[in-house]
C-alpha cells in the first residue's frame, strides 16, 4: 500500500494483529480461499451490475452520459429501494444455496434412489 | 438539521493525490475531501464502484444474519441433540466449541461473517492509503480548525490492551492513521446502511438520563471513538459544554474532521478514560458506549472509577453495552456466537467483560444503581444507570 504522510510518527503506534487472516474454517485452507473468491467476485460482480444499472438510468433520463455523471450519480430514495431489492435478490440467486445448512441432506453413498419404495 | 446532498470541496492537494471532482471549501475545513458530495451528513466514499463493493457486503451481511444465522441455530440444536444435550443445557465454552466448530455449516457461517468483516475494512483502507497524503492533509488541517477542540498526547503511553485490532478492524483504532475513516465506512456495513446519519448515536443520546436537578453544562463521552456520540450529544445538550475522550489517536483525528465539518462545537483530547485529566465533580453526565466490552476487568473497573471522580454530586453516569440493558444469554448457540466473537472478531476482552458484574462494580464504586433505567439500545426495555450521591 502506498503510504507516505501516512508513517508520521506520533498519530499511530505499534498494534496487536490478530490470526483471524490465517484460520481454516471449511477444513480445508483451500476451500477457506475459493469461498473468500467467491464473495469477493460477488462484490465485483454487484458492483459491475449497478453501474450498468447507474449508466442506464443516466442515459434514460439525459439521452447523455459521462464518467462524472456515473461517480456523481445521487439515487433517489425510491431507486435506492430498487437496487436494494435487486441487490438482495442477486445474493440470494448466487449465494442462497449456503444457507440450506447440512439439513435435509442426500449422502453421496446413498445406494439406491430415496424415493423408490 | 444537517440533511444536505451536496457536493463539497478541496484543493489541488486532493486532486494532485488522484481524487476527482473537487470544488473550494466554504466550509470550515480547510480541505475538506467529499468528491462525491454528502448524503445527509455522510460523506459519501469517493468512488461509485467503492460504494457498490460496500453495499454488496451491506447487502451479504444481511443475509448472513438472517439466512446463514438460522441455517447455523438449527444446525446447532441438531447437533447438541445428536449427542443428547437438552437445549437449555449449560455448556462451558470449551464444551460448545469442540461440539460446534468440527461441523462444515458452523464453519461456513463463521468463514461468511468474518469475511465481509474483513473486506468491510480492507476495502476502505486500501482506498485511503491509495490517497494517503490527501487525507493526511484533511486531518492536519482539521485539527488546527474550530469550531471545538483537540488535544493529543504524543507521550501517552498506551496498554497492550488497546492495541488489538478489535473488530479485526486492521491495524485496530491505534496502528492505522486512517482507522477513524476506515471505521466510519465499515461500520455502516455492519449496521446495514442504517446509520448512515447516526441514527444510533442520535437514540442513544436522546435516551441520556439528566440529574434530577436537570443541569446539564458539562457532558463527557469516555472512548469516544470518531465521535459520532459526542456529536449527538451536543445536538442533544446544544449549551453544554462537550467532551469525548479516547486513548487512540487517528480515530480522535477523524473526528475532529467530522466535527468540523458538520460544524459541531465538541472538543476532544486524548488519554485513557481509567487515567482522565479531568478534574473532580466536573461533569454533569458521563456516558459511554460498547466501552467495556473493549477493555479489562481492571480497565472497566478503572473507567467506573474515574466516572465517579469527575462527576458532581447528584451527577449521572450512563453506560451502555452489551447486557446494560439485558440479560446475558446463555444457551449453546449464544456461547458458540460468543466464543467467535471472541476469539475470531478479535473481541478479546469479550468474556472478561461478560464475567464482570458491572451493576455491582459500580455500586463499589459509590453509585446509586438503578439497573431500570431508561432504555438505549434496540431491542431492551431497560438500560443500567448510576447516580453520584448529592
């Protein structure tokens, strides 16, 4: 990271840092890095998706656009509604799948199909 | 009061550092870094795509709190039943742990919470230090500007025990001069875009119980972080004198910047709540908030201390965090949440802080206790509070 100013003497100290960077928590470390990929791409992903979004809107509504229109873009309350709307939606499509838990689960050794009789 | 959209201000400095769209500052800062303006009295973050990465984590926090926190409690009593544990069992942490942690959901909904934790952070710090310069500048420039005041203390020397990086916020409150900027945009996360104009601190301000006799000239905040509370104070008690205190430095930095931004006449200084400079019977009310779950038994019984001292006779002390206003919880899933706050958010004087009975430390320290007190935090109907004997 690029610091300057910022190693000035007398506004920070040395710290304590925590090893939560470095726990395994899926067993795997490997795992632990693909699902931290996953919600990173997810973060990407969204962000990518509301500046089409922005973008869209802008150009509907001024027939025009511009990078600065895009950074300056203020949503008002009702379309901050929408993307939030949207935004949950995303997350449920991508990532809801996490949330079923290890209930109702099917084991892969499961010889024979559950629903024969 | 301080509802605006607006788009502020800077110099050539900010812009020479890379951020973009600035105009003059007509207010007090004399450099004041909002490229993208204000919503309300938040300084909105400097980049579309950096605001968007921190509502997807807003949004993702949410579910993680609702979806994967039910996927987690179910999992949780299912295990305690696989290994014939009633429900209300009493599980010592140790126990909880090893039950709990072995199991892939418990693991997933720790992965998942953590990490937004960490990425709420990171995402904002790498951005400052991108511009570290500029937001340098802001903060010298704030710290010379009025209205209010700061006082740092380059020889205050610190305990080991606030140099953790709670909240695994990175460099903690003390080892990152950006960590006041950092938090104010983590937090928002972690509060789901709900307090983007202090809402909380507002609540908890107005909820201040006053002395009896209702003079109210002299306020303090202990640990007061970037200020938020101190601020809301001031709006709460607009003829009181106002105080905040913190032991770290760029969160006290930070805060005169949004002071002086907004206009808000509070003065800040920096030292150890458990060691003030302040002098006896000064204060009229001393507050303050999620202080003692920060701290040791030794820190907390030291900042009760030190709230006796500096308030008048009759004065009101005023403390709000977890379990001031509710009772602590205790079934196998609160333990198992607990511990991961604990030993995976950093939290590390948490249970310290749990095994404390601060109602009856603050009876030792003289206080008249009432623990129904008026309520603070959501979600509690009471909130402990203690008098300094007239």
């Amino acid at each position: 990271m690029a610091t300057s100013k910022s190693d000035l003497k007398g506004y920070t100290t040395d710290f304590i840092k925590s090893d939560t960077d470095k726990a395994v928590f899926l067993g795997n470390p490997l795992m632990d890095d693909m699902m931290t990929a996953l919600i990173n791409l997810g973060a990407e992903t969204w962000a990518n998706r509301r500046r089409v979004k922005i973008i869209e809107m802008l150009f509907e509504k001024n027939g025009k656009i511009s990078r600065e229109m895009v950074e300056a873009y203020m949503p008002t309350p009702e379309q901050e509604k929408q993307m939030q709307v949207e935004r949950d939606e995303f997350i449920r499509t991508a990532f809801g799948h996490f949330a079923r838990g290890a209930t109702d689960i099917v084991a892969l050794s499961t010889l024979n199909p559950t629903s024969k009789k | 009061m301080f509802q605006r959209r607006s788009f502020l201000l800077s110099s050539a400095a900010a812009a020479a550092a890379g951020l973009t769209a600035f105009k003059a500052n007509a207010k007090g800062l004399p450099l004041d870094i909002e490229p993208r303006g204000t919503n309300g009295i938040l300084e909105r973050l400097p980049r579309v795509d950096l605001e968007s990465a921190q509502d997807f984590m807003t949004g993702y926090r949410v579910f993680i709190n609702q979806e994967l926190n039910r996927a987690a409690m179910t999992r949780c009593n299912e295990i305690l039943k696989a290994n014939g544990i009633p429900l209300d069992a009493p599980l010592s942490m140790e126990d909880t742990v090893k039950l709990m942690a072995p199991d892939p959901t418990m693991g997933l909904y720790i992965h998942n919470w953590e990490n937004t934790q960490r990425a709420m952070w990171a995402t904002v710090q790498v951005e400052a230090h991108k511009n570290a310069d500029a937001y340098m500048d802001e903060m010298d420039g704030a710290m010379k500007a009025g209205p209010g005041s700061l006082e740092l203390d380059s020889k205050l020397v610190l305990p080991p025990y606030v140099k953790h990086e709670i909240h695994i916020q990175p460099g903690g409150y003390v080892g990152d001069p950006f960590a006041g900027y950092i938090y104010l945009h983590g937090q928002n996360v972690v509060f789901s875009g709900g307090n983007f104009q202090d809402n909380a601190q507002i609540n908890f301000a107005n909820a201040v119980p006053t002395p009896a006799d209702g003079k109210v000239g002299r306020v303090l905040e202990q640990g007061c972080s970037i200020g938020q509370l101190t601020m809301a104070l001031k709006l709460r008690f607009p003829k009181a004198e106002v105080w905040g205190d913190d032991v770290a430095a760029p969160m006290l930095r930070y805060a005169k910047v949004l002071a002086v931004d907004r206009g808000i006449d509070v003065n800040f200084m920096q030292q150890l709540s458990e060691q003030s400079k302040f002098p006896t019977n000064h204060f009229d009310v001393v507050m303050n908030n999620l202080l003692f779950h920060e701290v040791t038994t030794e820190g907390a019984r030291g900042i009760i201390a030190e709230a006796y001292r500096t308030l008048r006779p009759g004065g009101v002390f005023y403390p709000i965090d977890l379990f001031t206003g509710s009772a602590k919880p205790s079934s196998a899933y609160s333990q198992f949440r607990a511990w991961q706050d604990y030993r995976w958010n950093s939290e590390v004087w948490r249970m310290e802080y749990t095994a404390l009975d601060l109602e009856g430390e603050m009876r030792k320290a003289g206080f008249i206790v009432n623990e129904k007190g008026p309520t603070a935090r959501r979600g509690t109907d009471r909130n402990v509070m203690g008098t300094k004997p007239a």
